[in-house]
C-alpha cells in the first residue's frame, strides 16, 4: 500500500496539469478531479492509520482482546 506521502505527491503532480483546464469549464472540473482526489487521499489516510493501529495491537498483544475494537472505535 502506498504511503500518504505517496499520495500527497501524487496530488501534488496532478496539480501540476492544471494549466491543461484553464478555460472556465475546465476549471471546474480540475476542482472537481482535484476535490475527489484529495477525499480519495483521505480515505487512503485513513485505511493507512487503521492498519497501523492494528498492527500495533498485535505486537501489543491484545488484538483479539474484546476491547481491542473501541480502540479502534470513532466514537471513543
């Protein structure tokens, strides 16, 4: 799985192409393309952060512990 420098990167280099959609229309959908794909990287973030703590559990040893999942929980 790539790193969320990875995809900072790659959002970065689409920014890049920007000049490609200078007319109004074009714009737009640049935000657009640029608006997805910084929710996309958040999800990535997310997923990344999620396997982290799991790993974590399981060199804390206490991944199949019943409270392992609140840790994992958002709404602690």
């Amino acid at each position: 799985m790539p790193s969320s420098n990875d995809d900072k990167k790659s959002r970065y280099a689409a920014a890049l192409f920007k000049n490609l959609f200078e007319r109004k229309r074009k714009g737009r959908q640049f935000k657009k393309f640029a608006a997805a794909f910084e929710e996309f990287q958040d999800q990535l973030g997310a997923l990344d952060g999620l396997t982290t703590a799991m790993q974590m559990l399981e060199r804390l040893g206490v991944v199949n512990d019943p409270g392992a999942v609140t840790l994992l929980s958002k709404d602690t």
